[in-house]
C-alpha cells in the first residue's frame, strides 16, 4: 500500500504505455492481453501479460481497476528459442497463416530459393511461389494441414528468384495456438 506500481515496478520504458491500460479501465475501457516488463522485489525483470478490468460498486460506479496479471517470461523465452531453432533449421521450413501468407520463412529457404524475409513475408505462398500447374495441389495440402489433416513428402516445384524451378519435399503439418 502507499506505492506507486507504475513508476516503483514497471521499466520506464513502458510506464505510459502502462499507465494508458490503467487509465483507459478507470474510464471503463477493459484491456485485455498486454504485454511489459516488471521489476520483482528482488530487482528482477520478469514479462507480464495483463488483463486490466474496471471494479465499480454496487451502484456501477468505477471505483478502481483489477489487474490480473501472468507471468509469461519462461513462454517468451521458449518462443524465442523455438524461433532461433526453426531459423537455423538445416532444412528450408516456411509457414503461412489461415489465408496462405507467408509468416515463417527460415534462413534455409532464403539460401535455397533466393529470397529475402522481407520479400516473402505477407505474401500468398501459393500464388506468388508455385508453379501454375501445382498452385491447387499446394493450396489443397495447405489447406488440409489447416484441419489437422498433415500432409508427409509431397513432392512439388518452386521457383527461385532466379527463375529456376526446383524440386522440394514438402511436409504440412498443423501449427496450433497453444491455448
């Protein structure tokens, strides 16, 4: 009691940002799934990920704000370490969303068909990176992957910056949320 936990425990660097969430549920505004840092008692940095809800009174009157709070600093780590792994994946590894953009293009793929992240990310996979003649079969796979339904050596072309048409080997399987 009598603290400040914005300016006494979050990183100055996202004390307004925090202070926003706090405001914005005062003003019955709910803010659901932010993430900052936290500094412990101990000094240590830890990620939060926070809900912040209005808390009113019998009447409805606003009479401060309940944050609940979770701490996702070993989840965020382990994403960061899935990431580094997948990107240093001695195998071309790409993914693409529910709408076939691409969302993962590994360091792999970028030697092996030419281009960069920045050019490939966003983009439709199939429209923009298979062959006509294969773009069904390819959307059909992807699209069963997104039901659960995994797809193992499919074989297909792709084409390099370079116009050069290659084979690969293309294993879909479903990436889900964690939840």
């Amino acid at each position: 009691m009598g603290h400040s936990l914005v300016k006494e425990f979050i990183t100055e660097d996202y004390q307004a940002s925090v202070q926003a969430v706090l405001d914005k549920a005062l003003d019955g505004v709910e803010t659901a799934n932010f993430e900052f840092p936290l500094i412990t008692k101990a000094g240590a940095r830890i990620e939060v990920l926070l809900n912040a809800t209005t808390r009113r009174n019998e009447h409805g009157k606003v009479i401060g704000v309940v944050g609940i709070g979770q701490d996702i600093t070993a989840r965020l780590a382990q994403e960061r370490e899935y990431s580094k792994l997948i990107d240093n994946a001695n195998a071309p590894i790409f993914g693409v969303d529910t709408q076939g953009r691409v969302n993962v293009w590994n360091q792999c793929a970028m030697k092996l068909v030419g281009f960069p992240i920045d050019e490939v990310m966003g983009k439709n996979l199939v429209q923009e990176f298979i062959t006509k003649e294969y773009r069904a079969a390819v959307k059909t796979v992807l699209d069963e992957a997104m039901t659960g339904n995994e797809t193992a050596n499919f074989e297909f072309p792709l084409i390099t910056k370079h116009g050069i048409r290659i084979e690969v080997l293309l294993n879909a399987t479903t990436r889900r949320d964690e939840q």
